[in-house]
C-alpha cells in the first residue's frame, strides 16, 4: 500500500502445530489481491483435519472435513472492524495441492482468497456467477493457477468448495 492509501485492511495467519506452518506471506499476498472494499482485520488459521471436521458439523451440520470455512463478523466493513475468520484445513489443503499438481502454498492462497470473499458477502451457491468472475479476476491478479470455484466440478468427496457459515 502506499503513502496516500486510505484502505486499511489487515490478514493476521496463525497456525495450530507446526505440522504444516502457515505459508510465508500469506497475508501479505492476501492483502494485494484483495478487492480494494476489504477492511479491517482478517483472522486465517491452518488447522487440523479433526479440528475443522468438528467445525464443520457444529456450524453446518457435516460430518467431515472440508476445506476452508468462513465465519464472517457481525460487524461492518470500517477500516478497524474485524471481518471474520477464514479456517483452512491443513491435510484437506495438502491433498487438494497433491491433486491439483502444485504447491500447499499455492493451495492454501487459494482457500484464503476463496473464504475472503465469502467474508465480503459472496455466495457462488446463488448469485449468478458474482463470485467465480470476482475469484477468476483476483487469482489472476495473484498470479494463481486456478480458483476453488473453477475446479469445483472435479471436488473430491472431502471437499466443500468453501463456505460460509452464517
């Protein structure tokens, strides 16, 4: 960001276990690519195959892993306000990766761009196609192969395109 940018927007990475660190820059990459409409803080967290399975069936009613979550907050778009958190599921991550032929690096940006814009409001499971041009459009600007949306008709059986949970 420059000197006169007025955008605050802020992506915090944690990981549990050092299993599968969080991949270097993660949040800064997150924040260039970002839609120029993100403010305030974004919570991501790499987290266990278990720990998001329990996520998943608590919030959604799966009995399995998924890929990545998104718990948006309450609050609204302010440059302070905190937008939510994204949960990437590091096994789920490392298969996905396997399968698609690239890096967990590369998988995992993917998953946080894709649960971003579930933060911001976007649904792919009925706006038309909103959300996959806005994902095609950023990956692009990420220099990603793909987007969670464009490969989703090739999901294998544990993955869930990400979601959002209300």
């Amino acid at each position: 960001m420059g000197t006169g940018d007025q955008r605050r927007f802020r992506v915090e990475v944690s990981a549990d276990r050092d299993k599968l660190p969080a991949p270097r820059g993660l949040g800064t990459w997150l924040t260039s690519v970002a839609p120029l409409r993100a403010r305030g803080v974004v919570a991501v967290a790499l987290v266990s195959d278990a720990r998001i399975r329990k996520l998943n069936r608590q919030y959604r009613g799966y009995d399995r892993p998924t890929d990545v979550l998104s718990f948006p907050a309450e609050s609204g778009l302010t440059p302070d306000s905190f937008l939510g958190d994204i949960v990437i599921a590091r096994g789920v991550a490392r298969r996905q990766a396997r399968d698609a032929g690239h890096s967990v690096s590369v998988e995992v940006r993917v998953l946080a761009l894709h649960g971003l814009l579930h933060l911001l409001g976007y649904d792919h499971d009925g706006d038309e196609g909103t959300m996959a041009r806005v994902e095609r459009r950023l990956r692009r600007k990420g220099r990603l192969p793909v987007g969670l949306i464009e490969r989703g008709s090739r999901a294998p059986a544990t993955r869930g395109r990400g979601n959002r949970v209300r």
